[in-house]
C-alpha cells in the first residue's frame, strides 16, 4: 500500500526492496495489522509523512534475503519483526532502550526507528507490502516458535507487547484499582496485563460498547462507557469512595475524544500535537501520588495538557514507546500457560488489494472493528 | 472515604482474584516484569555482534536534524527529498530544531505542499487519483454504516472528514474559477 495524502491510500507496484547494509534482511510479509497509530499517519498527523510511504509496524513473515553480516537468521525462516528498529550497540540499546536507539533515525533525536512511520521516525517503508527491508536482523527478528500461531506472534510484534509495557509501567502492586482509558487492542492488552501485576480492579473506559464488551470478556474489567457520564473523572472518583485510581493508563493518544474542542484543534486542524482530553482525564482521575502510564502515541508538537494539576497531585508519569522484544520471553511464557490469548482481540481480515476499505472501516469504527488484520497476495 | 486513613473501597481477595481471571498475579513480583527496571546495562544481549555498525551507503545528501552530531549508521532510504517540498522539508531540518514549532510546522507544510503535487500530478498518468477508491468509503456499503454509528459522540466531528478531505479542493477551484472570470472580463 502505498499513501496518497490525508484519508487516502491505494495498493500499487513498487520495486522490491533490496539489501542495503550487510546486517539488513527482506521479508516476505505473510501477515500484517493495522494499528490504532496508523490512523495518525493515514490522518495527516504526523509530520513528513511522505507521498508513497508504505505503512505499516505489526507484521510478520519469512526470510526471502539476507545481507552478508546476518549470523542469526536464515531465508526460510518464520519470523516476527518488533515495530522498533534498532542496532542493539548504542548507548541507549546498551540499557535496554531499545525504543530509543540513536542510530537508526537520522530525521529526529526524540523518536527512535519504527517501520513504516513518516520520515519522522527514520523513514523506513513498512510492513503492509509483499515485502520489506528488516534492517537489524541479528537484533530485531526472531524466529517464532514453532507452537506459536501467526495471528497471536502478529499480536506481539506491538499491540500486546505495548499494553504489557504500559500495564508494567503503572508499577501495579496487589490489590491496586487501575483504569485503563480506551478500550482498542493496547487498551485491552494492558487491561488484561493489569490483572497479571496484581490489580485488584481493572475498569476499562471507552465510548463504544462493543469496545467495551470485549474488555470485560478478554480482558475480565468493569467497564464504563464515558458517554453516559455527565463528567468521566467524577465517576472515577465515585466508584473508589473519592480517593481516585490508584494507576491510570492512557491507551488513548493523539485523536481522543470526549471534547469536541481538543479533538477538533488536534486531530481535524492539527494545531496541536494530539488531542489530551485522555490524558488530562488521567490527570484528574488518578489519586494523589498515583502513577500515570502513558501508551497512547502523540505527534512531536505542543498539546494542552493539565501539567498543573499533576504537580499539584504529586503524580508519577511514566511512558515511552514499548521495547517490544524485551516483551517477549515473559509474554510467550503467559501464551503458553493459557493466560493469554493476544488473537482473540482480531475482528477482521482483509486482503491487502482491499486495504483502503480496510482503513475506512477501521478509522469509522464501522462493523464492530477492534483489530484488522491484512493479507498479502490472499 | 479519604478523610480517613482506610482505603475507601477495599479490592476482592487474592483468592477471589485468582479463581476469576487466569494468571492473576502470575508477574506480582517486579523481578519477573520485563521492563523493570527501566534501564539495564547489557550490552551484550542484544544479538548486535559490533560495536559500531557498519555505516549504510550512499549516505551523501541524506536529511538529518541538526541535534544529531553526526549521520546516524542506518537510515532509510523509502522516499528521498525532492521538489518543493523536498526543499521546505530540508530547510526545516537544516535550520530548526526539534526543539522548534517551527520544524514541525514546516514538515506539515512540506506534508500538503507534496499532497498537492502529487494529486495533480495523477490527473496527467494513466492512474489518476481516485477519491471513491482511496478513500475507502466504498466500505460503507457492507458494513453496516448506521448501526455502527449509532449513539456515539465522534459523529459530530466524522462529519467534518469529508470537508477536510475535498474542502480545499473546492477552495482551490473557486479561486481558480474567480480569477479565470475576472481575467477573461479584462
């Protein structure tokens, strides 16, 4: 697929990508997603986000080339691709940060590599293709496990593997009330990760009541459509006695609604790096002293966040994108322990001849859409 | 209520925890939770058999904002600057930081002077843009377009894609069209 300015994309021929460092593979996708983030791109949000760019950060496949430095791989290979492009050796990778790394995005210091994502973060073409440039490839892929479905590895190269960070991030211990704001795949992985740290409750907040059925199956929360709320964060306060939630995550970001103004400045007129009305909602429904997750992603420019407050609350706020790959040994343990089911949260599959239906449906919440899955060459 | 020292609403036992969701508090301990701590010096789990990867090449001409003090090794390579646009985006690298609103605001601007190029462009190729097709409404048909939308608050404002979309394009064209009449009454 291919970008062609604001709410339009289409399928079109482009030259097979080649190997172009020696530690590089190509992949033959055989799956890929579609992401909540995506939809900042697809909506003009993100800054230098190129005509032509080929989206997409959640995908898998197998190994079709490899470069003359890859040791870890072989073509042939069933892999899974974290959203993060990294080298593994800077300082920032040294520690773990490998969301972070510094030496993969020439276009900005503040974002690391991801595929697929404008030029803002390395200007890497992505993964909703037949093919795509893995650089990295004794770093980033892994082989998937061989009792490991496609669907549930697609499910970890970020949406769970990013809900599981965000859940980690709230520093959970037992018995604490966490909410989690938004109800799409990070919202309810991070939902059912909450209750895998301990949360005693779990109450998941959206406006859309399929959205919200599925958290209270999958991911076993109360939940709460906002809409039929006078005020959000007074029923926050209500449902624990005043005192406010002990953890708060924002699995919301840039187009939140809730408030016609902020939505409108940020995701319609781009005045505004992302709309904050799930974040400032954090921001009051937290408790005093209580820790904020943010996994939502905003764009690099200016929002209009309640920082006052948070001051004032002695609130801890914590965030970054999701090293995925450090996810992964612990979350394939819970896979294989039966507590998780990362699949279970996709709705549809399309082919990728159909990816701008595939969008629309998915942008317009139409159908009952949570999480879509695309195909190439079905 | 917080005016005491109690927790207001106490949570259900650990035992009734366990017995309704599978795995709860199977990560209770931060030593098994993979992102904590936040930083762990390890250079040497990460699979990268370097200490400084081999440098990608061609690396002349490539964009960089000027907080990096040096091209980073890898980049990508998926659409070089060029045109217009290329030149606002380049100006904006060369000259702001990320530091700076203005960056930012003129890599959007780059964003929609390049748009503006391309749908254009497309009118003069065998595969003009197709607003029915790329956009995708054409889903509406078959997944239920009202249902889907009934009683949710964002309706308000799905109202305003449409205008976004082919707004500046009727904008354009009536200022095209104004300035065609006066010229053609001179």
């Amino acid at each position: 697929m291919t970008y062609r300015g604001p709410y339009k994309v289409r399928v079109e021929e482009k030259d097979k990508p080649r190997i172009e460092h020696p530690n590089d593979a190509v992949i033959r996708v055989t799956l890929a997603a579609i992401c909540g983030s995506d939809l900042h791109l697809y909506h003009g949000m993100m800054p230098d986000t190129r005509i032509g760019h080929t989206f997409g950060h959640e995908f898998i496949g197998i190994v079709d080339e490899i470069g003359s430095s890859v040791e870890g791989l072989k073509v042939g290979d069933r892999v899974m691709v974290p959203f993060n492009i990294y080298c593994g050796s800077c300082w920032f990778c040294a520690r773990g940060l490998y969301s972070n790394c510094h030496n993969v995005n020439p276009n900005a210091t503040a974002i690391g590599g991801i595929y697929g994502y404008s030029h803002s973060t390395g200007g890497y073409d992505g993964g909703q293709a037949e093919f795509v440039r893995v650089p990295f490839a004794d770093v980033g892929p892994m082989v998937i496990p061989e009792w490991l479905s496609d669907e549930d590895a697609l499910l970890l190269t970020d949406a769970f593997s990013t809900g599981y960070f965000g859940a980690q991030l709230g520093d959970i211990v037992e018995g604490d009330t966490v909410v989690v704001l938004g109800a799409g795949p990070v919202g309810l992985a991070a939902a059912r990760s909450a209750s895998l740290m301990g949360a005693g409750r779990v109450i998941s907040i959206d406006q859309l009541d399929y959205r919200l059925e599925k958290a209270a199956s999958f991911a076993y929360a109360e939940t709460r459509n906002y809409t039929h709320y006078d005020d959000i964060v007074v029923e926050m306060k209500k449902t624990t006695g005043g005192l406010g939630a002990d953890v708060v995550i924002d699995a919301v970001g840039a187009e939140a609604d809730g408030n016609l103004v902020q939505h409108v400045t940020s995701a319609k007129l781009k005045l505004q790096g992302g709309s904050p009305v799930a974040l400032n909602w954090a921001i009051d429904g937290v408790r005093k002293g209580g820790t904020i997750s943010v996994m939502g992603a905003y764009g690099p420019l200016f929002s209009a966040v309640k920082f006052g407050d948070a001051m004032n609350k002695g609130l801890t706020l914590r965030m970054n994108q999701a090293p995925v790959k450090r996810q992964w040994p612990r979350l394939l343990e819970h896979i294989r322990a039966g507590y998780l089911k990362p699949s279970d949260m996709i709705t549809h599959r399309v082919p990728l001849e159909h990816i701008a239906e595939g969008y629309h449906m998915f942008s317009s919440k139409l159908d009952g859409c949570i999480k879509t899955v695309v195909v190439p060459g079905s | 209520m917080p005016y005491t020292a109690d927790t207001p609403v106490p949570p259900p036992t650990a035992e009734e925890l366990r017995a309704r969701v599978p795995g709860w508090g199977a990560d209770l301990d931060h030593a098994d939770r993979p992102a904590w701590p936040k930083e762990r010096f390890a250079p040497g789990v990460s699979g990268a058999h370097w200490e400084y990867p081999d440098e990608q090449q061609p690396r002349e001409g490539r964009e960089r904002s000027i907080e990096h003090l040096q091209l980073p090794p890898v980049f990508g390579t998926a659409q070089p600057l060029h045109g217009v646009s290329g030149a606002i985006r380049r100006f904006a690298y060369d000259r702001f930081s990320e530091g700076r609103a203005a960056h930012w605001l003129l890599l959007v601007a780059g964003d929609r002077v390049e748009s503006t190029g391309a749908h254009l462009r497309s009118l003069l190729t065998l595969r003009p843009d197709n607003p029915v097709t790329e956009t995708g409404v054409l889903s509406e048909l078959h997944r239920h377009p009202i249902a889907s939308r009934r009683g949710r608050v964002d309706v308000r404002h799905q109202l305003l894609d449409p205008v976004l979309v082919a707004g500046p394009w009727v904008l354009a064209g009536g200022v095209v069209w104004m300035l065609g009449r006066r010229l053609l009454r001179r």
